[in-house]
C-alpha cells in the first residue's frame, strides 16, 4: 500500500487547483477536518524576504478571526514552498456560483445580494478599522461557507506576491481594480468598496461592468478610468442599484466608507439578524 502524500502534518486530499498564490491543496489533518493549503515557491527569496513573509503571515493569522473572514489556521515552509493552511468553504465562491447561475439564466435574489452585501461589508469594516486594505477583493475571493454565507478570503496575500515575481498574475483581477490605483496613484480603503461595487454589480447583472470584447488590458483600463457601465437590470430595487452606483464612484472621495454602508436604511434592515448570526457562530467556535 503506497504511502499517502503530505504536506506538512496535513494529508493530502485532493488538489483543487491553481491561483495567483499558487497550488491550491484540500488536506484533511489528524482529526479528519478539511482545511485548504495554498502553496508558495519562495526559492527565489532571499533570507530577509522569506523573513518578511512569514512575519507578514504571523500578522494576518491574528487578523483573520473573524465571522465573515475566512481563517488563517497556520503558516509553515515544507522544503522552500511556503504553505498557508486555512479554513475550507465547501460551498466555493461567488464566480463560480455567478457562473452557474449564468448558465440556467437565473436572476440572483435581491434578498441574498443584500445578505452577502452586509456580511462582506462587515468584514471590510473590520479590517479598514485597522487601517488594513484587501487589495484584491474580487468574486473568486469570496467564498460560501456550509451555511452558504460569505467569507472574504486570500486577504492579505496580495501583499505578500510583491516578495516574489508573481506579481504579474494579479493582472487576471484588474476587472475589479479601482480607477486609481489603475492610475498607478497612492489609494485607500476606498479602493475596496470600488472592488466591492464591482462585485455587487456582477452578482445583479451576472456579467463584469468593465469588461473588454477583446480581453485587452489596456482597453479594460480605459473603461475602468473613462466609462460607465451599462445599467443594471430594472428587476432589483432602487435601493440596491444606487448603492452599487455609489461605490463605484470614479472619484474615491465620493465613495462610501464601509460604515456609511452598514448605517443605510438598505441594509440596516438586516443589521439585527446579523449580530444574532455572528454572537451564534462564536457560541460555536
């Protein structure tokens, strides 16, 4: 009988794929909990880069321990790849869950856009009162726990890609970068709700606001600087489709802060239910 394969203390489950971090591993460890490992070749790093990483690492496991943040468990080098071990979302992520719906053209409902809304906006409250950004906050970034809420993930590895030379992968998510930092000028927070409108948008229209008929780069630039997207489908509430108009605001002064958007009449409806949810999920934890 051949040995299992490991990483680390982890069994190795099954390999879900590739990312902008790299492999990405489903491993189950001693008591049989499936967690996700994201792997990273750091052979190109020299000793004070690994340092930093790793540091970096430690800071985002503590950050992580959050209702709405998927949680870092640990972070380890096996052999020069560095491997991070997070918690697993079996009901995967907001792309491939707008994907299928595209498929069986079906709307998604207004009440479950609202519900995911306020729990990624929570998550993004959490972190931007720590003066922290995601900086890469996208569809496939925020997965669908057991009980189908969402978990904004890969939160900080963003950062982390500068160390290495695989920055350029990050260029797959420029459909959701903010006008200014397209510009290639100094930004804030306010870069996140701009992604965070262009993941609402998606999940009403099922399509990308600024996407480019040719995939070119450049063009989707433009757009992003330049147009407006078409407009959104009359099926969702005024409410809905004018919050998302704002957090894509061109210029980020007149963005709204994650704390406006909580404070909106929209989504302060479901403010209550919420704090039950979250006092609910640290009873079980």
């Amino acid at each position: 009988m051949s040995e299992k394969k490991k990483i680390g203390s982890y069994e190795v489950v099954k390999t879900i794929g590739r990312g902008s971090f790299g492999v990405v591993t489903a491993v189950k460890d001693h008591q049989g909990n499936i967690f996700v490992v994201k792997q990273l070749d750091m052979s190109c790093m020299n000793y004070k880069e690994k340092r930093n990483v790793v540091n970096e690492l430690k800071a985002l496991i503590e950050v992580s321990v959050h209702p709405f943040i998927v949680r870092y468990k640990e972070a380890f080098v096996d052999d020069c790849i560095l491997c991070v071990a997070m918690d697993f979302c079996p009901k995967g992520d907001l792309g491939k869950y707008i994907k299928r719906k595209k498929e069986k053209k079906k709307f998604i409902p207004e009440k479950k856009i609202r519900r995911w809304l306020l729990q990624i906006i929570t998550a993004l409250n959490f972190l931007h009162d720590k003066k922290l950004i995601h900086r890469d906050l996208k569809c496939n970034n925020i997965f669908l726990d057991e009980h189908e809420r969402a978990k904004v993930g890969d939160f900080g590895l963003a950062k982390i890609l500068e160390h290495t030379e695989q920055t350029s992968t990050l260029c797959g998510t420029i459909g959701y970068m903010a006008p200014e930092v397209c510009r290639n000028v100094p930004y804030g927070c306010s870069a996140d709700i701009w992604s965070l409108g262009v993941i609402v948008y998606e999940l009403i229209s099922l399509k990308q606001p600024f996407k480019s008929q040719n995939s070119n780069m450049l063009s989707v630039v433009q757009k992003i600087c330049e147009d407006e997207p078409d407009p959104l489908p009359g099926n969702y509430s005024k409410e809905l489709i004018n919050l998302c108009k704002w957090m894509l605001k061109k210029d980020s002064d007149q963005r709204p802060t994650a704390r406006d958007l909580i404070a909106t009449r929209y989504l302060q409806n479901e403010v209550h239910s919420m704090k039950t949810e979250i006092l609910r999920s640290r009873e079980g934890s």
